[in-house]
C-alpha cells in the first residue's frame, strides 16, 4: 500500500497519518451532523453532558471511542470556535481568536474569572465594549 503507484502501490507515505486523517473525518461527522444515530449513541454513552470537543475517554471506552479520540487530536489544532452571541463562548477557554494560528487570550493576571464570557464584552448594538474591555483587561 506504501508502494507508489507507479511500482503497484496505492502511493500512500504514511499509513498511520492516513489512518488519522480517516478517524478524524469520523470524529468530524460526530459533531456536524449530531441528529445521526451513531452520533446520538456516542454522545449518550460518552459525552452526554459536554461538547464532543471536551469528552474524554470515560470508564470502559470502546475500541472505537478510542480510535474517534486520535482522530479528534488531529482536528483539534486547526478549529477555531464561532463566537455567534457570545452566550456559550468563554473568554479565556474557548479557542475563538485567530490571527495568523488559532488561541486563546493570555492575561498575566492572578485574579481572573474563568467564567467570564464573550457576551459580558458586546453591547446590544452588537458591537464590542470598551469600556468592559478595558476594565476586563486592566483588572
């Protein structure tokens, strides 16, 4: 399977990036179609209370659920999560800034709320609060 295709082969260089790559389409459906039925039964069984992003591999995990996890690693660098309302999008856990590579905000401070989210920084009009930024960045 190695082999080029010119010597036979199917041309692949790496199977177990391949293999990842395969796993990590597998843990992409997961989360973009989870009206699915193996969806449904994963996040019963796995993640019943969290985001697919933030299961873990639980007690007793199947050799698939395992194997959808690897896959996972493989998306996870690359997603960036779509602020929308600000609701459900925490400040400084949720990997919602991108610039040239995705990340989070770093703040040197000791006092900080891990449960401040994005919402507390958007007025009504939609459009960002300087004020509570300023007070969110200074405090």
């Amino acid at each position: 399977m190695c082999k080029s295709k010119s010597e036979g082969g199917l041309g692949f260089t790496n199977l177990g990036n391949f293999k990842q790559a395969l796993l990590a389409k597998q843990a992409w459906r997961l989360t973009s179609i989870p009206q699915s039925f193996v969806s449904r039964i994963y996040k019963a069984r796995y993640y019943k209370r969290k985001h697919f992003f933030n299961a873990c591999m639980g007690d007793n995990p199947s050799y698939s659920w395992c194997s959808i996890l690897f896959g996972r690693e493989l998306l996870e660098p690359g997603l960036v999560k779509s602020v929308g309302n600000g609701f459900s999008t925490s400040v400084l856990l949720d990997q919602w800034i991108c610039d040239d590579k995705p990340m989070c905000p770093y703040n040197k401070q000791v006092h900080i709320d891990l449960n401040l989210m994005v919402l507390k920084l958007i007025t009504f009009q939609g459009r960002w609060d300087v004020v509570m930024l300023n007070v969110s960045i200074s405090s």
